[in-house]
C-alpha cells in the first residue's frame, strides 16, 4: 500500500488543487466544462506521472511543455518519439495515449454504440464484412462475415480512394444503408442504426475432424470485456474439446489488438502442456524507478484436462500486445506456428490506467518477457506459413485460406502453399489496399492492460 501511496502521491496534490480551483472564481471558463485552470493541472499532472511511469521516462527532455498540447492524449501522443530502444531506429512507442473514464469504462468492459460491422477491402473494389458483433444491429439484422459491401448510402464508389466516407459511414454515423452481396450471389439493402450492445470477443468455437486428428477451433477477437462471460466460455470450450478428444487447438486471433493481461493468464493456462505448470508464464518489468516494486514474475498454473504438444495461432498485422503475450509466453513450452497473410502487429509492453481528473492516461510502463528472456518483438512475429486473410469465407469455413492451412497442416503435416488471394488476380495486394485497411481498423483497441488493482 506505501509503494502505491507514493506513486499517487502526485495525484492527491491535484485533487486538492481541482478543490480550490473549483472555489476560485477567477478560474469560471462562463459556459460549462472544465474550468482553464484546472485543465492546465491536469496537463501538469499528466506530464508528471509520464516523467515517472514512463518506461523512457528518462529521455523526456525537461524543456517538454505540457501546456502547450490541447488535451492528455495530446501529451501522450508527444512522448512517444522519445522511446528510443536499443536495435531499432526511431522510436518504438506507437501506444500511450489518453482517454475520458466514461469512454474507457465502456470501452473496457466491452460496451459499444455503432451497427457492429468491422470491415476491410479484399481486393481493390472488393470491400467486405471482416467480423460481426452478434448482439450488435449488424448481428441481429443477419449479417455475415465475407458479405461484399457494393453500395453504401446508394454510393458504389467503394474503393481504396474513398475510405474516408466509408469510414465515416460504417463507424461514425448514427444510420447508413448498405447494399450486401451474399456468397450465393443474391443482393440485400439493410438500413441499419447504431445502438449500444454487449461485445462477446469469442466469435465462433468448433470441432473438426482432419485426418486421424480432431482440431479444436476458437476465433477469439478482444481480451477486453466482461471477464466473467469469457472465463465461463472458456471453460465450457476447453471441456468440450476434450470431451470430443482434441489433439489439436487454433486460435483466431488475425483481429485481436489485447486487452487484459489477466484474460491472457487464464487462456494461456488452458491452452499450455501439464509440463508447464509452475514454470515461468511471464515476467513484467518496469523503470528502473518501480523495478524492485512492481516488477513480477507470474507462473502456469495450468487449467483444464486438455494437454497439447502444438497450438496453432492465426495472426495478421491486427494481432497486437495481449494477442502476442500470449504467444511468446508458450513458445518455450510447445510447439507454436503461427499462420496468416503476414508478421503480428509488434506491441511487447504495456501500460494501465491512471486517474488525472476526468481522464485515465496510459503511458507505456512495463515490459513484457518468457521464460527464456525473449520480448523485443516491436517488429512482431514472423509466420510460418503466410496466407491471405480469406475474407470472402465466414468463420469456420474450411475453404477460408487461413484457416484450411491450419486444417491441411494437422490432416498431412504440412501446409498448403498459397501466398496470392484466390479467385483475384496476381498482385492485388498493394501498398494502398494495405494502407486503407489499417484506416478501417480504426477502432481496434491495441493494448496489454494492467488493471491498478494488479499493479497494487
């Protein structure tokens, strides 16, 4: 408790100073919000717990000014270019960031406010329906993952050129009409409006039958969200692959960005062989300011009857932090192969939430490492087979590049080899077509989140 008292020291300072700001009346901004005075303690106070926490807390120059940025997340956005790591060129923190308590409350238990859809070109002119939340206006109304968009609001213009209107219409409108192209060739216009749901990060779990081998398939999509709901499915799942005698699991994670470090513990305590049990899972350290007391070693502490030699992750440049957690801390323990269209994201640190006035900031404060010390992958993990993102198949379908890789793989012992798109000409994956498609995961949270209760 004295180690976190003096860490929020800082913060106790400025609560008093919001109090006699609140009473100051010179600090009146006339027409609501947050008074100018107390915006600018928040600042200070932002920079402060950076010049602290930070992991490169030592190569913020002094002359930084944080008055002169307009928000928190402004702040945060700033330091990140002093993260310079040894072995790479220019800094390595693409991640600190701020945000408002009431958006972050939602955003990590998994509440959301639009229709639902997440959406990516396949091809140039080719934009699909890449994930579906079920509880969602998309999920509800019907619609599927591998459903071509080909008109929105009456607008056919869907190409790379144009992904600033399709952003704007697929995850900031309160209403857009859509014209989807079925797999069978049928067309449907949906007017769909935005409400809030209940995200359920596991899309889809099934059994398959390859060979003399049963795989066990999970499309796993956030590590946010209501934790209950997930360590119950997880159970469920886990018992079910064993009950049908699983020999083999793969995990979806192409579209993952992390979230809790703790909802990576329990996956990584089911999927992990009984010989790891006890054996190091992770270590997290911090600066050298916090080290002797926050850094921590946790340990397996394995879950569940399943116990598996190999695991099998789908990736793409969308996995991120707790996604790729989860993979290095099993890697010195079995045999893991990574498939899809190309290297994981790279996020091997961390952060977690600190209160500053009505905001949370989350500069990046720990890093992460296996057993065998490995951890700097800001570059992310390369694939052992590299397989376009089938985004013309619904989960689970065993035509779906990707995933029928992984199929091939445990029914013969090797995958297939296929690196251009099926059915597309050669070469339509261009530097544009990958560039507007990291425009459209723009609301994909990437982050390995400590809650403040572990960090106590």
């Amino acid at each position: 408790m004295t180690k976190m008292i003096r860490f929020f020291a800082p913060a106790m300072v400025v609560l008093a100073l919001f109090t006699s700001c609140k009473k100051d009346k010179g600090s009146d901004n006339g027409g609501g919000g947050t008074p100018p005075v107390v915006k600018d303690k928040i600042k200070d106070t932002t920079i402060l717990f950076a010049r602290d926490i930070y992991l490169w807390y030592k190569q913020i120059p002094s002359s930084f000014d944080a008055q002169t940025y307009a928000d928190p997340n402004k702040i945060m956005e700033a330091i990140r270019k002093y993260s310079t790591e040894p072995g790479f060129t220019g800094p390595v923190d693409r991640w600190s960031f701020a945000m408002k308590q009431t958006e972050w409350d939602d955003v990590s238990s998994g509440v959301a406010g639009d229709f639902g859809l997440g959406v990516f070109f396949r091809v140039e002119g080719d934009l699909r329906v890449k994930s579906v939340e079920r509880a969602s206006p998309a999920g509800l109304a019907g619609v599927h993952r591998g459903w071509r968009i080909t008109k929105i609001n009456g607008n056919s213009n869907i190409t790379t050129a144009n992904s600033n209107f399709i952003i704007d219409a697929v995850f900031y409108a309160t209403s857009t009409t859509f014209t989807f192209q079925k797999p069978d060739g049928t067309s449907v216009d949906m007017a769909l409006t935005a409400k809030t749901y209940q995200e359920h990060p596991i899309y889809l779990d099934s059994v398959y039958t390859t060979g003399s081998k049963k795989l066990g398939y999970i499309v796993f999509n956030s590590f946010l969200g209501d934790t209950t709901e997930v360590y119950n499915e997880f159970n469920r799942i886990f018992n079910k692959f064993n009950a049908a005698g699983v020999t083999d699991v793969a995990v979806d994670l192409r579209y993952n960005g992390g979230g809790y470090v703790t909802v990576q513990e329990k996956l990584a305590n089911y999927l992990a062989p009984a010989a790891a049990n006890g054996g190091v899972m992770m270590n997290q350290e911090f600066n050298d300011k916090y080290a002797s007391s926050f850094n921590e070693t946790y340990n397996f502490s394995k879950l569940g009857p399943l116990n598996l030699n190999r695991v099998f992750f789908i990736v793409s440049p969308n996995t991120a932090s707790a996604s790729e957690l989860l993979i290095n801390n099993l890697k010195p323990y079995m045999d893991v192969k990574l498939v899809g269209p190309d290297h994981s994201y790279g996020k091997p640190v961390g952060y977690f939430p600190i209160p500053v006035g009505d905001w949370y900031i989350f500069p990046v404060s720990f890093r992460s490492t296996n057993k065998a010390g490995q951890g700097n992958y800001f570059n992310g993990f390369a694939v052992d087979s590299q397989q376009p993102d089938g985004l013309d198949k619904d989960w689970g379908d065993i035509n779906e590049t990707a995933f029928g890789s992984v199929i091939k793989y445990v029914g013969t012992g090797s995958f297939t080899r296929t690196t251009e798109i099926p059915g597309a000409p050669a070469g339509m994956v261009t530097p544009q077509l990958i560039n507007a498609n990291q425009s459209l995961d723009v609301k994909s949270f990437k982050g390995a989140v400590l809650s403040t209760k572990k960090v106590h």
